[in-house]
C-alpha cells in the first residue's frame, strides 16, 4: 500500500519522471511478492531448523489430533491446520499436558497415536512445531537427548513417520513401508 501511494505522491509532484516511478513500483511490488512467498513457505521450517540446531526440541506422545481448520496459503495450495492433544515430556522428562496446531497435508485423514519430537522452549510455550524425522537425523548434537529420551522405558515411545510434503505429514511406519511397498510395486 505504501508503494502505491508512493508511486501516486510522485507521479503528482513530479510527472517528469512518472516512468521511474511506475518502474520502481513494479521492482518494489515484485521483490515483496517474493518475499512474502519466502516467508509463507519458509519461514515454519526456518525456525524449526533454528530451534532444532539449538537443542531445543521435546518428545510428544501425540493421543489425539483432529482436523481444526482448512486454509489456502497465497498460491492456493490448500492444507489443514490440525489441533493436537497430547503429552510433552522436556528434557527432564516430566510430563505436562499440551495443545498446539499443524499445518498438515490436505489430504490427511486421521492422525495415529504416538511419539513426536517437536520444538520447545519453556519461554515460549506456545511456539510448538513438529520436527521431521530427516531433521532429528541429520543434527548429530542432538543424538544424546534422543538417546536419553529412548533409553527411558516410562515412556512408551512409538514413533511416528513425521515428514513435510505440502504441509506436515503424519504416519506409522507400518503404513510408511506400505505406501513404499505399493510405490515400489508399480
């Protein structure tokens, strides 16, 4: 908005140089666009990334997950925000219950129970993210906190496939070798 107006104040006031203006205009609208669009699709996973690097990541034992809102980002991509009910243990273990959302896969049906990592930070409580799995594995400083989380048998821990494809998907690993297996097949 403040380009256009921009470009108007100074087409009035200098109509010599309303070229530049209307050029200027169309540089500065487009070089925003992009970054809106960077920010749409980048900026969750910036953070995840940020905050996973950081050591700053608890399990979930996700008990419930239900579809809370459908949304459409700026390319019409459709997806579902998703309210999860579960348990969060920090690094000290101790349970807490929680609730957070997801943007999730439009074509998620139904969320299985189980164990996730996600971002935590006790000062900001409510800035929860699933963690995809490619992550946890790919970040080796965070090998002794999963280690620690696994080596604790209060937890009952069964993990789930946790991966970003247009929006966070969901799944058991049984179903994840299936779906492998039906792909393979054809």
């Amino acid at each position: 908005m403040g380009l256009l107006a921009a470009m108007f104040f100074g087409i009035r006031q200098y109509p010599a140089y309303r070229i530049y203006f209307i050029a200027g205009f169309t540089v500065g609208a487009t070089i925003l666009s992009f970054f809106y669009k960077w920010l749409e699709n980048g900026w969750d996973k910036y953070v995840i990334t940020k905050m996973a690097r950081a050591g700053k990541i608890a399990l979930v034992n996700i008990e419930k997950g239900e579809p809370y809102l459908p949304l459409r980002d700026s390319g019409f991509r459709r997806y579902w925000i998703y309210r999860f009910e579960g348990t969060l243990y920090n690094r000290e273990r101790k349970p807490r219950p929680v609730s957070f959302f997801e943007k999730m896969n439009v074509e998620t049906r139904e969320i299985p129970q189980g164990s996730v990592y996600v971002t935590w930070d006790e000062t900001k409580p409510a800035q929860i993210f699933i963690v995809p799995n490619a992550l946890i594995g790919s970040l080796p400083q965070l090998a002794p906190l999963v280690g620690a989380y696994e080596k604790d048998k209060a937890l009952k821990l069964k993990y789930l496939d946790a991966h970003y494809h247009r929006g966070m998907i969901l799944r058991s690993f049984r179903q994840a070798v299936a779906d492998y297996r039906k792909a393979e097949k054809k």
